[in-house]
C-alpha cells in the first residue's frame, strides 16, 4: 500500500490531525462576534517592529516559510509546460547549493496551487514527491456561478488528482447577515470534497467589516472547513495583518470551543521574505507552535519564494544577487 508521501497527502491536516468535522450552526456564538477595530490596527502595527531574527536563526525561521507555501499560478495563460516548471521549482524551491549550506537538502514547498484544468499536469510532475495539489474552485473568484456547477466542479477536481479544495464562499451571505445560507453552502462543499482537504477563502477585502471577517470564519469552520483562507489574491485587498489577527483569534476560539485545529492560508500581496517572517511570529504567538507547519498553516503565494531565495543566498554567501537569478520556473 501506498504511504502518505507517496500519495501527495504527507501535508494534509488530516494526516497530522483529527480532522474537523463541524458542528451544528450555533447562532449565538456566531453573533457574538465582534471585533474592536482599533485595538486589533494597534495590535497588528506592534508586529513589524517587535520581533527580529539574524542569521541562522533567520535562515531556519525562511526555511520554515518556504515548507509552508502553496506555489501558485493562477493565469489565464497557464499552460502545461509552464505549470511543469513550476512544480520543478516545488521540488527543489531553492537551489541546490544553498540547500545543502544550511543543512535542508530536501526542503519543497508546502502544496502547488493551479486551477482545474492544470491538475493533470501538475500531478503527474509532482509523481512521488509527496507535494500535493490544490486546486482553486467553486466558480473562482468571484464564485457567482450557479451553485450546482460549483459542487461539480469540487468533484471533478478531486476525480482528476486534487488532495486539496480551495472554494471561495458567497460574499453576499455574509453581506446580507445570511449564515445559514452560508454554512450550508460550506457543508455541501465540503461533503464534495470527501477526503480532499477543504480551504474556504472568505475574500475578506469584500466583506466589508472585521466583524463580518470573525463571524465568515466561525460558520465555515462550524461548517467543516480544514483551512480559512484570506483572499483570492485578485481582490483589491488581500491578506492584511489585521484581517490574520482577527482569523486566527477565530481559530483559537474554535479550538477551545471543540478540540479541533484549523489552518490558516494568508494570501495576496505577501512577496518579502521579511512579511513572511512576521505573519510566521503572529501565528505562533497566537496560535502556538503546532500551528508552524504546513498541515496547518499555508501561505499563498507565488513570488515570495523568489525574495526568500535571494536572502538565503546572502546568509550562505554574504552577497545579494539580482531578483533574476531566482525564477519561479
């Protein structure tokens, strides 16, 4: 029988945890949520500027970074050689020179990220290397599409090689305070998925409030989701410190609530290595340390990468090179 490496699953949250399985809708705890604004802004501008991390110990903390995220693309002109390239670069995220110098030889990143019609391609180049594929769906992203298309299109992705599932929720639920309708939607989404892990991305910059952010994350993991996600990454604002403070609070509260462990994928706009470090100290401060791994936490990301390469080669070399020499394929 196969392991879990082998299958592409070795970074699912299901293998490490029990899974979450949901809960009924409760309400009163859903609308007991409400976010400060200005406490959660002050909180979040302390975070930059506190925590600073030197040498090995930066290399260590970028390495951890690099294991954790979902290498995307996400264009209307992928095609198979160019999603081919990327999962290479998945394999070997870094050179192998570099990789060597701090000890991590087989470092690769956390998941590749494409859209359905790039599945095949990427899962016969990721073939036993144990890096799983994630697969946007659900109409992405705008998720306007009628709604039984949408729990088609789950399926088909995970029939053709899919271990993970990233949905996008309707905005308008949350807009119109309409949770049923959400958590609904959620749990059909999530029974479409079976066994492939499930990421609900709430589209935060469109959801008005903080509030609406806490209250989005509560349902869907009452829902059953295995990760709440920020963004598309093609909304105007994507994945914000504020917004993480409020979502991984959320987690917190849900696991004290059930004993569950939920993920968290920031994604959109985080392309320095330096970002990378400070949402990596919000979530162990926040969450803890069980949540620094990649079955449990993700970022979404494309050219991050590339900036983490160019500071892993200044750690081993003392020099900096042009963004060019790290590509992403």
């Amino acid at each position: 029988m196969q392991t879990a490496e082998r299958q592409g699953t070795h970074q699912l949250p299901q293998v490490h945890e029990p899974r979450n399985p949901g809960m009924a809708l409760d309400m009163d705890r859903v609308l007991s949520q409400r976010v400060n604004r200005s406490a959660v802004e002050r909180r979040a501008a302390t975070l930059p500027g506190r925590r600073s991390v030197k040498k090995a110990h930066q290399a260590a903390w970028l390495a951890r970074a690099i294991s954790c995220i979902d290498l995307t693309t996400l264009a209307g002109d992928d095609t198979p050689g160019r999603v081919a390239r990327l999962c290479a670069k998945a394999r070997q995220p870094v050179r192998a020179d570099l990789l060597d110098a701090i000890g991590l030889p087989d470092l690769t990143v956390g998941a590749v990220c494409v859209y359905h019609d790039m599945i095949a391609p990427a899962v016969k180049a990721l073939d036993g290397s144990g890096i799983p594929v994630a697969a946007v769906s659900t109409g992405f992203p705008a998720g306007l599409s009628p709604f039984h298309l949408r729990v088609a299109e789950i399926g088909e992705s995970v029939s053709a090689g899919a271990s993970e599932i990233d949905i996008v929720i309707s905005r308008r639920h949350v807009l119109t305070g309409d949770w049923q309708a959400l958590y609904d939607e959620m749990r059909a989404f999530r029974a479409a998925c079976g066994e492939a892990h499930v990421k609900a991305i709430l589209a935060t910059g469109e959801l008005g409030t903080l509030t609406n952010v806490a209250r989005a994350s509560m349902v869907c993991m009452m829902a059953g989701a295995d990760f709440i996600k920020t963004s598309t990454g093609k909304e105007g604002v994507n994945a914000t410190l504020p917004v993480s403070l409020v979502m991984m609070r959320a987690i917190r509260e849900y696991y004290d609530l059930t004993g569950y462990r939920v993920g968290y994928k920031p994604a959109g706009g985080i392309s320095k290595a330096k970002d990378s470090l400070v949402y990596l100290s919000m979530v162990k401060e926040e969450l803890g340390d069980r949540w620094l791994r990649p079955h449990l936490f993700r970022f979404g990301a494309s050219s991050l990468l590339g900036d983490i390469e160019r500071q892993l080669e200044h750690h081993v070399t003392g020099a900096y090179s042009a963004g060019w020499r790290h590509a992403m394929a």
